[in-house]
C-alpha cells in the first residue's frame, strides 16, 4: 500500500507549485487527476524506490463566509485525517500568519509524521528570516523554493523515511486477486457487497487489511476464490458527514492502489457524473483492472434504447480507454450479480495476459506495414521489431527509426487494433515507441 502525502496551509503560500514540482519530478509516473471541487488535485510521485500519492489541498480560511471557502475547510481536515504524512506550507515572505497559526493548531493534534515546509527561500537572508517558524511549535522545518526546486530533494528525503518498506506478501495471498468495490455514497457499495456475502457467513474470514481502513473478505462461492477489498462502511458516519464527495475521493485513492480490479458501481438514477469519471480515471491510471456497475436500474423508466443510449454516454465520457465491461444490476434483487464477478474475475485474467514475441510480431509487424505512421517532414517511420515487457501490467514496445516522430494518434491507432486481436477487455494498456 502506497502512503498518502496531504499538503495543507493557507491561501497562497505555494502549495499547489510544490504539488506539481513532486508529482511531475519523473515523466513516467506523473499522473495528476483534478478533484470534485477546485483547487483540488490527486497525484502520483516517487522517491528512493518509493511510490507514493499526493493531495493538494485548497487554502485553509478562518472566518470567510465564502461557501466554497467553508467547503475547503472541511476537506483539510478530511485530507489530514486520512492522510499517512503531512506538508505544512507556510510563506517567509509574510512570516507567521493568524491562519498559519490556526492551522498548527489543528496539526498539534494528529499523531502522524508533520513536515513544516518554509517556502520561498530562495537566499540565505531568508534563510534567516525562516528561524521565526520554530515558533508554532511543530519542532525543526525545511527550507525550499518550490519555484526553482531548491530544497526538495532533501525534503523528500526526510518524507521518504517516514514511509514503510514494502511488506513482504505471503505467496498464497499473492495469488488470489482483490477486487475493490469503489464509488460515490450510496451508489450502493454495501448492498452490493451484502449481495455478495451476506447469506453463507460461514464461507468468508475476515482478513485484517494492511491499513486501518482496508479489509480483505476471502470470498470462495460459485467456484471463484479472490479476496474482496470492501471499503464501505469502515468509518463512523460521524467522521464523513461533513464532505461525503471529498471523502468517496480520498477512499478511492487508497483503495485503488491495494487492488488488482477496481469495480465501480454507479447509481443509474443519477448517472455517470463527474465524481465517477475521476474515481474511474484513478483506476486508469494506475493501471488497474476496471468493472463498471450501473446499480439500480430496475429503478429506471426504460424505453427500447434507454440502456444502449446510457452505455453510449459512459464510454463517451470515459474515451478514449473505452473497451471496458459496462454492466447493469440491481443489488436489489441481485439481477446480474454473478456476472458482474464473473466479468470482474475475466479482468483479471486479461491483466494477466502474456502474448509470445514470435505471434505479437507476425500480427503486429504486417499490420504497421499496412498501415505505417504518417511521414513527418519526408521522414518515414519503420517497425522492425515489438515485444511484450515483463510487467506486472501489459505494456508493450515498439522498435523503429525515429520513434519521436510517432504521435499520439498514431498510439491510439495501434492499441485499438492490439484490443481487436487479443483481450484485454477492461485493462488499460501502455504501448512505447523507443529507438531500435
């Protein structure tokens, strides 16, 4: 499980240039994924072998009636809640603020790793003028400039200590895949998983997660063994009243990153909004497995196209990874729910798939033939050779002359034609261009 790093302070002292700066420090993994509500962002960045998320909150206001700016409030406290470790930005340039003091107020209670980041210093006077910040009493702090960088590596250095080592996974747990049940409150999360496992208790042991807030449910029936990752209902009702939205995020963020397929169940009364679609893009890019769910249709008025027309919409909105299970339910009356594990179980095992070199390159090497990428400048691109790489997720790579002439639409083009010959229905796929 990767940790999750929150970055909290006032208005305008640099949080979200500090947030780019981490999260886009590799090429390779930047992903940053916009929130339910501005200002908010979700990131992935790496350190010292270590993978980590990151949060960028909003600006913590006091005594603002401004209703976005009462909203932010509540989602910093929720992001230093679930959050693993905790930046504290403040500004040298202004020194110690009432709101930057509000703020360590708020930190002095929570028994996680502080980090009290001065920013702006970007000369030894303010260097200086930085010592004024042992005065909220959050103990030593570091300098940077998140505009040039100066001061980060060492920052991430010190984060990265307060990171656990990988666990080592016991081989016989490693085999069986888990499968998360994510979504939006009350899309129906619970009934699902109720469905599931409510009736044959005698099957299911509880399996303590690897965190406070995940547990394994082994689920052996109808012939299927996985371990069902149920995140519904963990928290008391009390601790997410306050931002249901933000909270369903901040789940899905950890969630998504201790499972092999993400199952997404959607409420058909309120269709796939915006909220769905960025829990859906968190599975994306992670790379994982991914099941959507239209719970409640049988709650629906339903004309002859109405389920045709709402697919049609979903994978509008979720272009251009489209090739994804969309099914209907009703964890009502549990209509489809064998096949919605059924489909979730062949996920999986398309995660899993291997294609031999030989076959990938007769297939693949007369297709780029036939139809090769558009010459750029009189240049033309030539495949010689494609392999499938030794991940744990299938990416794949393509030897040529000049792979920096090779443009997205042209990726695109040969992923859709790699889903027409093999299966990787509701996997994302990764395909590079490299120089032969």
């Amino acid at each position: 499980m990767n940790s999750i790093v929150a970055i909290v302070g006032r208005p305008n002292v640099g949080k979200s240039t500090l947030f780019n700066r981490l999260v886009q420090r590799r090429d390779a993994i930047v992903d940053s994924v916009s929130g339910v509500t501005r200002d908010r962002h979700y990131g992935k960045s790496d350190w010292n072998g270590k993978q980590f998320s990151v949060i960028d909150t909003g600006g913590y206001v006091i005594g603002s009636d401004d209703i976005f700016e009462e909203e932010i409030r509540k989602q910093v406290a929720l992001a230093i809640d679930e959050a693993d470790i905790i930046i504290f930005v403040v500004d040298v340039e202004e020194g110690i603020t009432p709101m930057d003091a509000e703020v360590a107020k708020l930190l002095h209670k929570v028994k996680k790793p502080i980090f009290t980041v001065v920013n702006k210093v970007d000369n030894s006077m303010r260097e200086t003028d930085a010592l004024e910040f042992y005065n909220l009493g959050l103990g030593d702090y570091h300098t940077i400039s998140s505009m040039n960088g100066s001061g980060t590596g060492d920052l991430l250095d010190a984060i990265t200590t307060k990171m656990p080592e990988p666990e080592a996974i016991n081989p016989e747990e490693e085999e069986l895949p888990r499968f998360a049940v994510v979504g939006r409150p009350n899309a129906g999360k619970s009934s699902f998983i109720n469905a599931l496992i409510g009736e044959e208790r005698n099957i299911v042991t509880d399996i303590a997660g690897t965190t406070r807030d995940a547990i394994d449910t082994k689920y052996n029936r109808f012939g299927f063994d996985f371990n069902l990752v149920d995140t519904a209902g963990i928290r008391k009702k009390s601790k997410v009243k306050d931002d249901l939205e933000f909270y369903s995020v901040m789940r899905a963020v950890r969630t998504i990153e201790y499972a092999d397929v993400i199952i997404l169940i959607v409420d058909a009364t309120r269709g796939f909004e915006g909220q769905d679609q960025n829990i859906f893009w968190l599975a994306e890019k992670n790379r994982k497995g991914v099941v959507i769910l239209i719970n409640k249709w049988d709650l629906m008025e339903k004309e002859t196209n109405t389920l045709r027309d709402f697919e049609a919409n979903i994978r509008t909105q979720i272009a251009p990874f489209t090739d994804v299970p969309i099914i209907f339910i009703s964890t009502l009356t549990k209509q489809r729910i064998f096949k919605a594990i059924e489909t979730a179980v062949e996920v999986f095992q398309n995660r899993k798939n291997k294609i031999p070199t030989s076959k990938f390159n007769e297939a693949m090497l007369e297709l780029v033939k036939t139809f090769p990428p558009p010459a750029i400048k009189g240049k033309y691109v030539k495949i010689k050779y494609c392999m499938q790489l030794p991940t744990p997720t299938p990416q794949f790579v393509f030897f040529c002359n000049l792979p920096q002439y090779v443009k997205e639409p042209y990726k695109r083009f040969v992923e859709n034609k790699m889903r027409e010959i093999y299966n990787f229905s509701g996997v994302p796929i990764t395909i590079y261009f490299r120089q032969k």
